[in-house]
C-alpha cells in the first residue's frame, strides 16, 4: 500500500514527497530520497534515515518501521558534526 | 465660502447617534472587527495627514500624468526590450504578484470605509480604496503592452486565477489579509503592519534597483504608488492607539501573525529579484541590508512607541533573514517550470557576493548550486536540456503559508508535523504552527498542493500539473535564461578538461 511522506535530505533546501509502499526496506526508502533531490545534494552513501528523533534499521520493512502517512522523515549524514 | 481647515472638520466628522437600531447592528462585531467598542471610545479617531475629495483627484490627475508621461518616454517596448534579462523576469515576478492583490486591498478598503468605526476612519479608507483600484490598473495598463512580445506577462492578469503553487499561496495570504477581513483586522494587517513595513520593500526598495537597472518606468510606476500608500497606511496608527486601551494582547497578536506572514510572501518577492535577478553591479544593498535598514528598524522603533514587545519568534526571524529566501530561490530554480518565469544560476562572482552578505549559512547553499552546475555541466546547455536539471518528485508545502517546505536551513529543516482531529498537518515554521493553532477553525479546512495531489484534485504527474492544473503551457513555465548556457561554466569545463 502506498505511504505518502514527507522526507528531507541534509543539504536539501526543501522537503520531498516520497511515496513509500509497505514492503519496501528503509534503505531503499532513503535511496530514493537521496534520488528525488539528487539535483541539489550530491549523493552520500554514508547516511541514516531518522524518525521520531530515531534512527531506524536500515534493513527494516517500512511497516514494521511503523510508518505513517505524511509523516517525516530525515536522512542525514552517520557522522553529522 | 468655509477656507480648508473649516471644511476639513465637518466633511470628516460625520456620525450620530442612531435611534431605530443599535449600533451593534450598524457595525456587527464579525465585520466591524475585535474589540467591539461603542463610537464613543473612537471619536477621537485622528488620521495625521487629511484631505478632501477635490485635493485627492487633483493629486491623483497629476501623479497619474506623470506616469503616463513616463510611460510615453521610456515605458515604450523597445525600451524594455533593452532590460537585462533576470531583470526582466523581477518583472514578471511582480507583474503577475502586484495588480490583482491590490484589487483585493480595493476590497479590504471598501469594508474600512464601511464598518471603520468612526467616520473619519471610513472616509480615509474610501481613498484608500480609490488608491488601490489605482494600483492595480496602472501595473496591468502597463504590463499590458508587454504580453504580445512575451506571454510569460499575461501572467500580470492571469496569475492569481490559476492553481499554481504561487498563487495558491499568495491567495492564501492575500484573502486573510484584505478580502475576508473584517475592518479592524484589515487596519491593523494591511494598513499598519504591511503598509507601514513591507511596502517599502517594494515601493522603495524596487524602485532604487529599478532606476539602478534603468528600468525607468517600473521606477515611477512603484513610486507613484508608495506616494498613496504612505498616506493610506497612516489608517492604521488611529485604530493601533484605540485598541492597545483595551485589548493590547489581542493587538500584539495581530501584529506579530501578520508580521510573519507578510515576511513569508515579500521575503520571496523581493529577496529574489534582489539578490538573484538584479545584475550584480546594479544591486546597492543586499536584500537582509535592506530589511535591516528599511523594515526592521522602523517596524522596532514603532512597536516601542506604543509599548509593544518584539514578537516571540524575533530570534527565528533574524535567522531567517540568512537563509530563508536562498532556500526558496535554489528551489524554486529546480523546479522552475511550475513559475511563470525564467531563473538564472548565480555567477562565480555573486556567489562570491552572497557569501560576504550571507556568511552564516553560504557554505550549505554554495554546495546546492554547485550540485546543479554539475548536472547542466553533465548534460550540457541547451533548451532540449531543461528537464534533465529540473526536480521530478512533488515538492511540499506548508500547511499554514503554503509556501515550499524550505524553513530552517539545509543542514536543519525546521517543518513540524501537527496531528489534530484526525489530520495531519505540516508547518515550515514554529511561527506559522502558532499561527495555526491560534486559529484552527479559520485554516484547518485549507489543502495544500500536496493533499490536493493525493486527493486526486489536481495530478500527480509533472506534465499534467503544469498545464492543467497551473495552467502553464511550454511557452509560459518558467525555464534557465540561458538555458544553461553560462560563460562561466563552459570557461570552468574547458578548464577542467
């Protein structure tokens, strides 16, 4: 089931809306982020998708994420300063 | 026969004591405004600059003939046809942002001259409405001419009759401030905040960088208008006084919401065209030089006068002075064809600009034009090339501002989600989820672009959006002026190569 969000990427300057499914894996949902706003932020393979100030597991399922629609999300680099 | 200073006082006091209806009826509170006060607390009511209805059009015929006058000398399309061409496109911006919105003012004025609460109030506002039909037929006569050289300036008339984000969003502002408003509020939004403060960014600051680009009749244009808008705006300062005797929360309220939002729209309007689309040796300040110079200090110095605080997100505002109109410009720039008009990328040597006048924060917006270089370096200019640099996925908006989520800065984006009866909402700023939640019922039913899109009231997919739903056409939606063309970036390939 698509799971409309509301991503942002450190060193974007303006939130995306990212359409999610259930299945699919929270790195693929931070590639495709880091895709969507490919235009303004070069790619950064060393990143953690953030949510409700946690990091999530890269390798979990979007549900068992437990998120929801128009939620957001952040992806920012592992090692912010 | 009475000399002036006897007519003016009878011609503007005019209100008596009604007998076959309550005064309540007369000025119903929802239309007339909060607080509702009997005229006997606003008799005193005092505009500081008076005049009467034969001086007004004596004033008006002759400033009216000077713009013409212009018009006929330098206002001509050859003449704007030697404009620089990021100028050019500052004048779309405004083009399509001015007239219509000051047709609402007409509006907004119209209900002051109506259920102001005391005679001289309304007589003040029917001038104020004149000026403001004035104001929006000068720019479209003017613009007018333009449309059969470049159809990107229909958009003078056509812009705010569309879906397009922009005008979502401007009418979002605009219908709060002036066309819904009732007469207190109006006062207070319009004629003092935005009057008072954020005209001058268009009327004086526009005008400075219209004569540094030799723009001449935008130069009289704007500045004609500002001469009706100094004397309208001073509406505000009576009913200001009035109001702090009895409801100062209230007031501070109205001042620090329309403040932020007045900063939201003009902070775009006119941090754009002038740190973006005025060529670099035309610019005589930065646009946080000018807000610092022309709207801060003075909008601080009067909120003093009538013991009034600095609004609680002053701290935010500051910071947003940095970064807030860069964040929305590099945006904007990836999906310029959602606009009506052109963009162009920052040379080497403004960027070098904007990071002196911009220290704080240039380093993050620096790396995001030198993401977008790269991408017309990899495709190479060119028209057939304007999408392969331009974003794909929907951008978001505000729930509040309908602005493009771009709060904060990039190493921090500031939106917030709100969960309320059921919804989601999602605010670019602290300020505009205050403002949301300081009046639910008034916002809460509005959808943004984005729960429009997933609604299925407008489509999903770019094309589709841009033609039927923003009403653009691929002459019209925005593109590169260059088409990626820079000397500059060709210089830095060959160089590279």
């Amino acid at each position: 089931m698509p799971i409309p969000l509301y991503g942002f990427l450190e060193g974007d300057t303006l939130g995306l809306l990212v359409i999610a499914e259930d299945a699919q894996t929270v790195l693929e949902l931070t590639r495709k982020l880091q895709e969507a706003a490919n235009i303004r932020v070069a790619r950064n393979e060393d990143v953690e998708l953030l949510y409700n100030g946690k990091t999530l597991d890269p390798e979990l399922t979007i549900a068992q994420a437990g998120l929801q629609a128009l939620d957001r999300f952040d992806v920012i680099s592992r090692h912010r300063v | 026969m009475l000399s002036r200073e006897e007519w003016l006082p009878l011609a503007r006091k005019l209100d008596w004591d009604y007998t076959y209806v309550r005064e309540d009826e007369v000025f119903p509170p929802v239309i007339s405004g909060h607080p509702w006060l009997p005229h006997a607390e606003w008799k005193d009511w005092e505009e500081s600059f008076k005049t009467s209805y034969r001086e007004y059009v004596d004033n008006q015929y002759e400033k009216d003939l000077a713009v013409y006058a212009v018009r006929d000398a330098v206002g001509r399309l050859e003449n704007i046809q030697k404009l620089a061409a990021p100028w050019l496109n500052s004048l779309k911006v405004h083009a399509a942002a001015l007239p219509l919105a000051e047709f609402t003012g007409v509006i907004g004025s119209l209900r002051g001259a109506r259920f102001g609460r005391d005679s001289a109030w309304r007589t003040m506002s029917t001038f104020g409405a004149l000026d403001e039909y004035r104001h929006t037929q000068i720019p479209l006569l003017l613009f007018h001419q333009l449309v059969r050289w470049d159809s990107q300036f229909d958009w003078a008339h056509k812009f705010y009759h569309t879906n397009n984000w922009f005008a979502i969003a401007a009418r979002h502002f605009f219908d709060e401030l002036t066309l819904g408003q009732n007469a207190i509020e109006f006062a207070i939004g319009t004629n003092f905040v935005l009057e008072t403060g954020f005209t001058n960014l268009q009327f004086v600051g526009l005008a400075s960088l219209a004569r540094e680009s030799s723009d001449h009749m935008f130069e009289r244009m704007v500045t004609s208008i500002q001469t009706d808008e100094a004397r309208h705006a001073q509406i505000g300062h009576p009913v200001l006084e009035v109001l702090m005797k009895h409801d100062a929360e209230y007031v501070q309220y109205l001042l620090d919401k329309w403040f932020w939002r007045s900063w939201r729209t003009f902070s775009i309007l006119t941090g754009v065209s002038i740190d973006y689309l005025t060529a670099l040796d035309q610019r005589p300040y930065s646009f946080k030089e000018f807000m610092e110079e022309w709207i801060i200090d003075q909008y601080l110095r009067t909120l003093d006068e009538f013991g009034l605080k600095k609004p609680w997100y002053w701290n935010i505002f500051e910071d947003e002075l940095d970064i807030y109109h860069h964040m929305i410009y590099a945006s904007a720039y990836t999906y310029r064809a959602t606009l009506w008009f052109d963009f162009v990328i920052p040379s080497p040597a403004e960027r070098k600009w904007l990071r002196q006048k911009y220290p704080k924060y240039w380093d993050d917006m620096d790396a995001v034009w030198e993401q977008v270089i790269e991408r017309w370096r990899t495709t190479g200019p060119g028209a057939a090339n304007e999408f392969a640099v331009h974003g794909t996925a929907l951008p978001t908006f505000c729930d509040l501002c309908q602005l493009p989520l771009s709060g904060g800065s990039p190493r921090k984006n500031t939106a917030n989600v709100l969960a309320q009866d059921g919804r989601k909402y999602i605010f670019c700023s602290e300020p505009c989820r205050w403002i949301f939640l300081r009046e639910p019922e008034r916002y809460a039913n509005h959808q943004d672009l984005v729960k429009r899109v997933l609604s299925g009231e407008a489509p999903a997919e770019l094309p589709k959006l841009l033609t039927e739903y923003f009403r653009l056409t691929p002459d019209t939606w925005g593109k590169d002026v260059y088409h990626g063309a820079y000397d500059w970036l060709e210089a830095k390939k060959t160089s590279v190569a």
